[in-house]
C-alpha cells in the first residue's frame, strides 16, 4: 500500500498539469509561450504581471493592468496604458503565422483617440505594419501600414467577415490569427489574412508593405492613447478620458515561419 501512494501523488500531478499547445507542434513553429514560466521575461512592460485569475489555458496568462483615470491612482501618464515590448524573431523570415488568444475585460473602455495593439517590423526595428489597433473608440480593431521604406498608406478593415470587440465579445478570450507575407520587390502581392475564433474576417493578396527586409518582430503595445497628451485631462465620470480599472490578458502566442495555419491551443 505505501508504494502506492507515491504512484497515486505522481499520477495527479501529471493530469494537474497543463496539457501542451497543440499549435506549439505544427511545422515552421520557432516560437511559443504560454505564460506557465513563472517569469515574464521578455514580456516586461509597465504595469505587466502574470496573473492566474484570468487564464485560457494552463496556469497564468499575462495581465495587462489599465488602472482607473478618475480619481487618478498614479501621477500623470503620458497617453495612458501599460507600456509595451518587443518579441524579436530569431532569424528573419519573409512569411510567418502568429496566433494567440486575447481577452478585454466586460467593462473595457476603448481610447476616444486609438487603443495600440499588435505591431509588426522589419529586424533593424522599422515597422512595417500596425497589426489590431482600435481608433476612434469603436472597437473594430483594424492594421494599417506604417509609411516608411516607400510604404504607401492604407488601412486594413475587415473584409471577409465583421467582428467588433464591444458588447458581448468583451469579457471571453479570443482566438486571434494571422498570415502575413511580404510583397515581391515592385509588386503589389503582399498577403495580410486574419482568422478570429477560426473564421476568416480578413484577407488582402494585394499588399505593397513597400522596399521591406523582412519581418524581423513582432510588438505588443499597451497604449491608451488619450486626449490633451494624458489621462489625468478630461478623466472625470462621462468624460473621454474617463476608464475604470481594467485588464486587457493575453495568453498562448504561437509563431510559424511560412503559411502554416497553427489553429487551436486545445485539440478538437
């Protein structure tokens, strides 16, 4: 009987622990977090912590932290929101697939100006492109390209499909992917394709990311951006600055270099 209980112990804890990311494991993958390190590591903006609260999957998530602007709880913070960090790649590639899954708390509150998202640039730290950001409050979180490197401007709305980040797709976790290849030099065949909750909402095969490398990182960005410079204008209740706390958590980001569609974290 007493050998049997260290057998029993072992077995619950490997049913205790989390089961893999079946994205991890498909091919071209060169990188995978899931937040279960116990450390943020290069996920290290201001106000970011792990959290185990808010999880999709596994033990922790990481917790973007946007505290309330009335009454400020902080000094004056230059256009609000919890900073940023950049994931460099370990080689550059010229198509890759990145999914993750994101949740905004059931009270978020979208900047009157912009909420910065995902961006995207090439290894010596040009952007090229500004992946899901919201403007104007609405939620419809769209990319649009950065005008550097003979980059025209144009905005990315979604054109297979419409999803808003409002009402009930505030408060759950979203699966988010994307499929990004750069234009062959002096052509318009650039590929920008979107996938939310595994339906497609938007495709582009007529890029032109401009004279690029190659995608060399990928940034996420906390900004809120708000009126008058910073969140302590303009913040009090039913004003545009005005927030409650809130969070915005991120967990399982997934990359594959080429078109490989990299799916769900859990099997099906």
């Amino acid at each position: 009987m007493k050998t049997g209980i260290p057998l029993l112990l072992a077995v619950a804890c490997a049913q205790a622990s989390p089961a893999p990311d079946a994205g991890a494991s498909k091919p071209g993958v060169f990188y995978s977090h899931g937040f279960e390190t116990g450390a943020l590591g290069d996920w290290n903006g201001r106000d970011w912590s792990l959290t185990s609260a808010e999880k999709f999957d596994g033990e922790a998530c990481l917790d973007l932290f946007y505290p309330a602007t009335y009454p400020s709880v902080k000094p004056p913070r230059d256009n609000g929101g919890p900073g940023y960090n950049v994931i460099n790649f370990p080689k550059p590639v010229q198509e890759f697939h990145m999914r993750w899954y994101e949740k905004f708390s059931s009270n978020w509150k979208w900047s009157p100006i912009a909420t910065k998202g995902w961006m995207v640039g090439e290894p010596d730290g040009n952007r090229i492109l500004y992946l899901k950001n919201d403007g104007g409050g609405a939620g419809a979180r769209k990319g649009a390209t950065n005008e550097t490197r003979e980059t025209p401007a144009r905005e990315f709305p979604d054109n297979r499909g419409s999803f808003v980040w409002q009402g009930k797709n505030l408060g759950r976790w979203i699966q988010c992917e994307v499929h990004l290849k750069l234009n062959t030099p002096g052509k318009t065949d650039g590929v920008y394709r979107e996938w939310i909750d595994g339906v497609l909402v938007r495709e582009y095969r007529d890029v032109n990311f401009g004279k690029r490398q190659a995608f060399g990182y990928v940034e996420l960005s906390g900004y809120w951006n708000a009126l008058e410079g910073h969140c302590n204008i303009k913040n009090a209740p039913g004003e545009p600055n005005h927030h409650p706390d809130m969070h915005r958590t991120v967990d399982n980001v997934v990359l594959a270099a080429g078109d490989v569609m990299i799916g769900p974290a859990r099997a099906k």
